[in-house]
C-alpha cells in the first residue's frame, strides 16, 4: 500500500483496483517460459508451443501485424483473448503482405520492413531490431540476486492455487533510455522510474500518478513503442523496482503486446493510430472558445445574458457550455431539462445559434436514485448490478452527491434508452455533449454481458463515449464529444479535457505535463479549465492560464467559481480577451495542424521530443511545447514571473520582439504579464488571419514570416477541403512567394528584417 500521512485524509475512489497477490518466500507459482518448439509458419508469423520452469506447456505466436509492427500472444491456447473483448475490440491488427519468416539453427527470425524479431527457441529470447540490426529492445530472462531470489518477472505467468492470476514480460532498459506515453498521466513525462497503473481514477485533479484517462503504450527515447493490448489494470514497472528493466504485469488470461518501430516519435505514433483507430476531427468550431456556465445554479435567463456580454465585450466565443445545473438538482443525470428555470429551451438554442453559438451540456453515464428515470431504468435491469442481481448503486461523486446507478451500456435495451435520451435533446439544437465522469465501475459489479467490473472498468468510457459520438453523428453531422475519461483507442473521440484541476500555479504545471503525454499517447485533440477547476484563481493566475489555454489545441473556461472574463479585474479581462484573439488569429494555423493530426495521429500540443528525439533535454523539457511544428510555447508555471525556457536546436525568433535566439540552450524570460513567452521557428511562414467573433468557415489568409531561411520555405496549410502549398524562395533582395492549392492568400508581412514580397 502507498504511504499516508497520518491525520490527513487520503484519496477514496468508489472503484479502486483490486489487487494482485504478494509472492510469498521462494518463487512457488511462477511459470517462465523456458524453451521452444515451432508448431506452425505461415505468411505472417509463427506458432510456437512453449514450455516452462512449472513444467506447463503454452502457446506463443509471434506475427506481422503491419509494416514495422509485430505482435506476441502469450497464453494458455492458441484462441485466448482479452478479458475486455468481449465489450470492445481495442485492436484491429491489418494484414501485412511483406513479412517474411525465416527459421534454422534453433532460431526464428520476423522480418516486417523497419523491424525485425529474433527469437532464440532454447533457452527462449526474443529481441527486437530496425531494419540495419541495431537492438532496439530485448527480452530479460528473469535476473536473481546472490541469494537466489527473483529480482524481476520474466515473460511468462504467475499461479496462486492453479490457477493463473497474471502475465508478465521483461524488458532489458539502457541507462539512458528514456520512455513516455500512458495517456493524461501528470507525472514528469518522462516515465523512468514511475510505476504506472492501467485503472481509470476520477483522479481529483492532477496532483499524483492517478489519472482519468490510461492508454496502455509507451515510446522509447530508442525508437520504438510498446502497446499491451489489455482492458485490465496493467500495471508498468518503468525501472522503478529495478532500474535495469521495464516490466509488464497484466492480469489477463493472457498477455498480448505489440512492437511498434520509428524511429522517430511521430513515425511511432503514425503506426500506433493505424493500427488503433485514426483521430476523429473535431468541427472547425470547436477550435474556437468555449465558455462554460460553471459549477453552480443556471438559468435561460442567465445562459442569454452570458451569450449578450460576450458579444458586447467583444470576446471571440464560438461553444456557450451548460454544466450540470440545466437538469434539476438532485436528478443528475437523466438528460431533462430543468423545467421551472429552462422554460423554453428550445427558443434559447434558437437564439444562441443565431448569435453564433453552439450549445453544449454537461452529462454523465450515472443516474441518480432521486431521479424518476431512476426508477424506470432499474425495473427495465439498464444498470450494472451486483453478484446478487441488485441494481450497484454507487458513491460516484464522492459524498457530494447522491448515490447513483451506472448504466450498463453492454445491455442493448439501455443503450438505446439512453441513446433516445441523447437524441432529443440533439433535436431540440444542442451540438455536442461534456461526457463527465465512466471511471466509476466499481471491481465487483457486474454486467449484462457477464463482464466483471474488473474487466470492464477501463473499456467502460469507450463504450459510452461512442454511443454519445454516435448518436450526435446521426443529428448532428459530426462525431466529437468534451469527454473526461478514455482508453485504448480513445483517440476516435474528440475531444477530452483535464479533469478537475486545482486553481494554482503548481496544477497548472502538471496539466502542461498531463497534456503532452497525452498527445504521446496517440490523443490530438485535449484541453483544460482555463484558470483551474476547484477554487477561484487570482487574477495573475487567470491570465497566465488563459494565455496557456489560448495556445492549447482547444481552449474552454470553466469553474467551481465562473471563468466569465469580465468577472475578474479589467487589466485581467483585457489580457484574457488578448489571449484569446490571438488564437483567432493563429486560426489557419491551428485548423491545418488539427487536420494534420488527423492525419498523421501527430499531437498538436507536441512535446519537444516529437521534433527532436535524439536530444535528450527535449525528453525532459515538459512544461513547454511545440504547437504545431513551428511555435513554441512556455507558459508561465508560477508567481514570480520568471522561467528558464529551452530552445532545441535551430534558430527562434521571439514573436513579441523579433529578437532571433540560437537553439540548443536554456534563455531565462520574465516576460509582463500581458504576454506568454513564444517563440517561433526561424524561416517559417506562418499563416493568420483577422481575428473576429468566431471561427471562419474560410478566412482570408496573411502569411507572417519570421525571418527568411537560406534555403527557402514551405508551408503546407491543411484543410479538409485540399491542402494549400506556400513556397518561399530568395532571390537576391526578393521573396518569391508561390501559392498552390484552394486558400486565399492576401499577402505577407514580417516580423524583423524581411524581404521585398513578390506572390505568384
């Protein structure tokens, strides 16, 4: 158990993880896998039977699973599968045609273009290389000490009275290797030395290892990537019990991992998302500002005079968030508006749409049992139970809130009850839904499927994010949901939000890290509470958190106490307001690398190892970043107005000044308050345009250059609608500019020395 101080309370969770048996004194229950023999080859691999120091016999296939991916399933036959797979597939494996499978002299050898698998059948090994045989990771066979005692787990299975509770695998981990990824964990980005835990938490804030949304895959600083393909709480030794090996514990019934080559991040990650799922692209509004009602007491009548001084006070806002105080207090979450404070919602949405809103509303996967709906779902079974067959209702929101039941979205008849509950209000002209909460499946529910909560927990948010994404796709003509919880694959729903973070400066700091772990995890699209979620932030922090939020992939403001501009000094709604034109007017830039993620499965809040991976600082520079390819970010982390800043290697040129600054060094900034550091990349042409009170649907494009590169530029402005090529050339005293492509551009402008333009 994890360390309490004594007197202080510690964080309880309705659904903790069960935990996995301690070995007692000597190593009775392990089954390593020892030696091998070929039972079958085809065009994409080898089945192997396997036998192991408890003398069990299991199956190992080692397959292609696409060009620089390959799989190895261990377990007890050849057709086991996740326990989780019976709710979701996570992973879809294609057919790859150009493996090649070579076996002689006791060894077997894989071949999937830029990676390559050798496997030595006795005593077992396998190790992994790219395509020029440089090792990129290998099997350790399970190490002792002097006394005989086992130090690490090697590939194979434990046992606890026969029967299998766990398997595991060994990787051998150079002192120097460096690994990131796991989904939104807060923790530094680089893992080394972190154990992290597989099991969805309503984490209350971002403040430990906790986190709301786990993916179970890592990249390495070496050039590859693991993905455990697992919807149980695996659980990651990243060198924390030794600092020679990362270990991989998965309670499953087996143990089913892939090999992911680069080399760089960015190749890494483009395999992972074709392989997973490709990121869905939020619409071109929800790039725009969201601005939420807060955590209290709402009304229409609120909600109209919100929407009047937004547009009177001239701040760009496309998305009016409605929290949780559109349903009846105490109801939560049945999807039925307040009757006696939204009289008319439906004339509200009108009047929204037509000043330029979207509407979303908060909602949840947990009905309350004061709620009528409460009632009806029950007698219909719609909820998860107990063994006994008694609706679960559960302490979901902690003892502020009443106990809930949590629907049992693998029952057909509940997920088309709740799916109609959706589609209302869709058809009343709400655009997208705040899917809150679904890390709350407690270990011993049960579901209609037959699925333990255990084996549920963590697929759990797929399954009820994509029923919210489905049916706004069938109303609303797009798929993306605001969601706080997600898995495997989440990256199909866009977009998702750090949770309840703390009103403070440090919070703020380990959402930074949260963020650019994430996007290393396969996941673009991700955002944050401008100014924190619990408590009220001082008016420097506000504006700190809102330049930072304004250079985020997707920007809202939300609260236990309101995030309304207006209501914070005039010098702090100015500098908010600032912030955030800005970002309207980086809009082309932010649109073309939100296309380019979907793309590519590229983060846009990009951590500097993704563009510089054979520098080690940029694995552990985490609290900045790349936006896009061509700015770098460095909000401010704390009250005294100072930070050191890296610049990775390159030429950068300070965006408010125009001072040029020579990469691969620290600069220490301290920059006024109305201004977040940001540099941008020496040579690049940045495309922007006049900022307004939305998103434009086609702007008018000025392209800013930062300098004028030797070589020339290129600029590629991505759009669904076709890709627009900028191509910039010196020639002599003169910038020949070439425009290819649907954009309208208007002309060019320079920050510093430029150059005479001409446009062709």
């Amino acid at each position: 158990m994890p360390y309490r101080p004594p007197l202080i309370a510690h964080e309880y969770f309705s659904a903790d993880p069960p935990e996995l048996p301690v070995r007692e004194h000597g190593e009775e229950g392990l089954s390593a896998v020892r030696r091998a023999e070929v039972v079958a080859s085809d065009g994409h691999g080898v089945t192997l039977k396997v036998v192991t120091s408890a003398e069990e016999t299991l199956v190992v296939r080692v397959a292609v699973a696409g060009e620089g991916v390959i799989r190895v399933r261990l377990g007890q036959d050849a057709d086991a599968r996740t326990r989780s797979a019976r709710a979701i597939t996570m992973v879809t494996p294609g057919v790859y045609g150009g493996a090649v499978v070579e076996a002689g002299d006791g060894r077997v050898a894989l071949d999937a273009g830029s990676l390559r698998a050798e496997i030595r059948l006795d005593p077992w090994n396998v190790r992994f290389t790219d395509r020029a045989g440089r090792t990129l990771v290998e099997q350790d066979p399970g190490r002792k000490d002097i006394s005989g005692r086992l130090r690490t787990l090697p590939f194979g299975r434990s046992l606890v009275d026969g029967a299998a509770v766990a398997y595991h695998e060994t990787f051998l981990a150079p002192a120097d290797e460096a690994f990131a990824g796991f989904g939104e964990s807060f923790t530094p980005v680089n893992k080394r030395g972190q154990r992290p835990l597989m099991w969805n938490f309503d984490a209350f804030g971002a403040d430990s290892q906790r986190a709301y949304k786990n993916v179970p895959f890592y990249l390495s600083s070496r050039g590859y990537g693991v993905l455990v393909d697992s919807g149980t709480p695996v659980e990651f030794d990243m060198c924390q019990s030794t600092h020679s090996d990362v270990q991989i514990i998965a309670p499953d019934d087996l143990i089913d991992y892939y090999v992911i080559a680069g080399p760089t991040p960015a190749e890494v990650l483009d395999r992972f998302d074709g392989l997973t799922c490709r990121p869905e692209l939020p619409p071109r509004w929800a790039f725009g500002t969201w601005i939420s009602s807060g955590f209290f007491r709402d009304s229409q009548e609120r909600v109209l005079e919100r929407a009047r001084k937004i547009r009177e006070r001239g701040i760009p806002c496309d998305v009016l968030h409605l929290d949780t105080y559109w349903q009846t207090d105490g109801h939560w979450s049945d999807l039925r508006w307040d009757s006696e404070n939204f009289p008319d919602p439906e004339g509200m949405l009108a009047t929204l749409k037509e000043q330029g809103f979207q509407v979303c509303l908060w909602m949840n996967p947990y009905i309350s049992h004061l709620s009528p709906a409460f009632a009806e779902a029950a007698e219909k079974g719609y909820f998860l139970t107990r063994s006994d067959g008694e609706v679960y209702v559960a302490d979901s929101w902690h003892g502020s809130y009443p106990p809930c039941g949590i629907v049992d979205f693998t029952h057909p008849g509940a997920a088309e009850w709740f799916r109609g509950l959706l589609r209302d209000r869709l058809r009343e002209g709400v655009a997208v839904f705040k899917t809150d909460f679904a890390e709350g499946v407690p270990y011993d529910a049960v579901a209609a499927n037959g699925m333990t909560g255990t084996d549920l927990h963590n697929v759990y948010t797929l399954l009820f994010n994509d029923l919210v994404a489905g049916v706004t796709r069938e109303v609303a003509g797009h798929g993306m949901v605001w969601a706080r919880s997600s898995f495997l694959g989440g990256q199909r729903h866009a977009a998702q939000w750090s949770g309840d973070v703390d009103a403070i400066y440090p919070a703020m700091g380990s959402t930074i890290r949260g963020g650019l772990s994430h996007g290393l995890s396969g996941i673009p699209y991700w955002s944050h509470d401008a100014g924190g979620f619990t408590g009220t932030p001082t008016p420097d922090l506000y504006i700190r958190w809102s330049q930072f939020a304004a250079l985020s992939p997707l920007v809202r403001f939300h609260g236990t106490t309101s995030r309304e501009p207006w209501e914070f000094p005039p010098d702090a709604e100015r500098a908010a307001i600032e912030a955030l034109r800005l970002r309207y007017r980086l809009m082309p830039y932010i649109y073309s690398a939100a296309v380019d993620a979907a793309r590519t499965g590229a983060p846009m809040m990009r951590a500097l190892c993704v563009d510089h991976p054979d520098d080690p600082v940029a694995w552990q520079a985490d609290l900045e970043y790349l936006l896009g390819t061509d700015l770098l970010v460095a909000p401010m982390i704390s009250a005294d107005g100072v930070r050191d800043v890296y610049l990775p290697a390159g030429r950068w040129v300070d965006h408010w000044t125009g001072d040029i600054h020579d990469g691969g060094r620290h600069i220490r900034v301290a920059p006024p308050l109305d201004r977040i550091p940001l540099f941008v990349r020496h040579g690049a042409l940045i495309p922007v345009t006049e900022p307004g009170d939305t998103v434009a649907e086609d702007p008018l494009i000025t392209l800013v250059g930062y300098g004028v590169a030797d070589g020339g530029t290129r600029q590629v402005i991505r759009d669904p609608d076709g890709d627009t090529t900028v191509t910039a050339t010196r020639d002599g005293d003169r910038l020949i500019v070439a425009v290819e492509g649907p954009k309208r551009i208007s002309g060019v402008e320079f920050v510093g020395p430029g150059a005479e333009v001409v446009i062709n």
